[in-house]
C-alpha cells in the first residue's frame, strides 16, 4: 500500500497482502488470544504456534470451538513457554512472538536473555495505533512500559514511536510531547522537558521527525482548539505521535479512548530485534488482531529497508 494507512482496517488489509508470517504465542491457553489468533491466521495473516500448558490451550480451544490445525508446543510453566517462544525465534523457527497467558515481566525477561540474541541494547518501549474518527491513526506512547522516563528514555521512546509511524506511511512525523499547558512552567517537568525535545528536534539531535511542545491532548489533535489558543506550530491540531509524560498518564488516556470512546487500536513493544504483540489482557479479540497485523507490518517495512 501506498501513502498513509488511515484506519486499522487498513492496517489489516496490508498485513493479508504479504505471505503469512509464523507467529509463537508463548502460554497460549487464553481464549481471547486465541479468537484472536484464529482470525488471523483465517485472513492468512500469520501461521500459528501455540505453546504452553496443553490441557490449558486444548481447553481455550474448545471454549470456542476452534479446530486447531498447527503445532502446539507443550511446556511446564509460563516461564518455559516464554523461553520456548524466544528459542523459536532465534532458531528461525518462527517469526514473531506474542503474549499470552503470562505476565509482561516474564515474556521481556526471555525476550532479553542474552542466548536468544534479541536484545539490541535500546530502551523496549509500548506503541500503540490509535484509529480517530476523521479517518486518521494517532500514535500514543508510552502507556505500558516506562513509569516515569527521563529525557534520555523520551528520546529513544520516541525513536522507536517514529520507527512504528514511518511503517504505517508517515516519513517525518509530527510529534506531541504531551503536558496540561501550552506554556513551559519550571514546576512541571513535563513542559521543559517537551521544550528541550522540540528543541533537540530542530537542532537535528533527533532526526525524522518534527516535535513542538509542550502541547495539551486538544490542541495536539484538534486544529480548532489549537486556533481557540492562537498556536499556530508546525504540530498544534496535526499530531501524528502523542508522547505522554509518564505510564498512569499514558494507561489512563488509552483506557478512556479505547473503553469510553470505542477507538480501535493495535499495541506493540519495539525496541528488540523482533516487535512482540502485546495488548492488556483485558483488550478485546479486535484489538488483539490489529495487533498481530501490526507487528506483521512492522516486520515488511524492516525488511524492505535491508
């Protein structure tokens, strides 16, 4: 596809135009994933491999009748099939991994162990596409991953945000460090450290993409509300990334858009060789979805850039 994706589905659409690729979802025995995994692999998107506790995922299978052609993997604890996943990927066995029945800790934790060579020493953060209603998608990072970075981890935060927006047909970004004001206020650290990013961006100390902030979320996305507030900004009303301050910011704000307002979204945590699929456990099938087909266009862009 050519140009910008506007919407999730379109996210979708480009990962069914590619050969499936083989995804290893570790501790499988989740019936959320699994809906997920199923519709997936029906639009021929991935090739699954489930790995895990058997009974559990034979279990998961049958509470919604699905007839599991592929491969499962059985292992004894949540912690083994995180390794068995990793093993896979480094083995070439498969292609992309995703999280399952386990704890984030656990699945980064053998996604970072040395012998699978996955680590590439910059920071993992979550991304996450969000699909607004005037037909366009909106990064947002980070919600799950950092508690509270600091400049240095903003900086690679956003590296790895520009990287996600570049795949979905956006070459140079625009991005909104996100506070409660406008204004830089020394008693809010959000809004300096949004000032020296911008700052940073223009003098090219970080490259590909436009920032200017600090920025509130109404004027980052909406061009009226940037022109009620006279800020006339190359990013004011035209965000294509909104970084968050901190994680409660970044979980908050995605709960709301997703839970209250019913956006579509996709997640995913960039910053180790391979993307990993990873949604809140409570994320419905759609979401989990447009998140495999998420990380499937990640992987196609990377690889046409080699």
């Amino acid at each position: 596809m050519n140009g910008m994706f506007k919407d999730i589905a379109e996210i979708i659409t480009q990962a069914q135009n590619t050969p499936p690729l083989r995804l290893a979802v570790a501790a499988a025995g989740d019936a959320l994933v699994l809906k997920s995994v199923r519709k997936a692999a029906e639009l021929g998107i991935i090739e699954p491999i489930l790995i895990g506790a058997q009974e559990r995922i034979k279990q998961a299978l049958a509470e919604i009748s699905y007839n599991f052609p592929g491969e499962i993997i059985p292992t004894s604890s949540a912690s083994a099939s995180a390794h068995q996943t990793m093993e896979l990927i480094r083995d070439g066995q498969a292609d992309l991994p995703m999280k399952g029945q386990l704890s984030t800790k656990e699945i980064l934790k053998a996604m970072l162990a040395q012998e699978y060579g996955l680590k590439t020493g910059n920071l993992l953060s979550l991304v996450t596409v969000l699909s607004l209603p005037e037909n366009r998608l909106v990064v947002l990072t980070d919600g799950g991953m950092n508690i509270a970075p600091d400049l240095q981890e903003k900086i690679q935060i956003l590296n790895n945000a520009i990287v996600i927006t570049r795949a979905l047909g956006i070459d140079r970004p625009k991005v909104a460090p996100l506070a409660a004001v406008e204004t830089v206020n020394p008693a809010m650290p959000a809004t300096v450290e949004a000032a020296v990013l911008s700052k940073m961006a223009e003098r090219g100390q970080i490259k590909g993409a436009i920032i200017d902030g600090p920025l509130a979320l109404d004027n980052a996305l909406s061009s009226e509300s940037a022109r009620q507030k006279g800020l006339v900004g190359p990013v004011a009303g035209k965000a294509d990334i909104l970084l968050v301050p901190d994680i409660e910011a970044g979980n908050i704000l995605y709960k709301a858009l997703v839970t209250c307002c019913g956006l579509g979204a996709a997640s995913l945590v960039y910053g180790a060789r391979v993307p990993l699929v990873l949604t809140s456990r409570a994320d419905q099938p759609e979401i989990k979805l447009a998140s495999i087909a998420l990380a499937k266009v990640v992987v196609s862009y990377l690889a046409a850039k080699k």
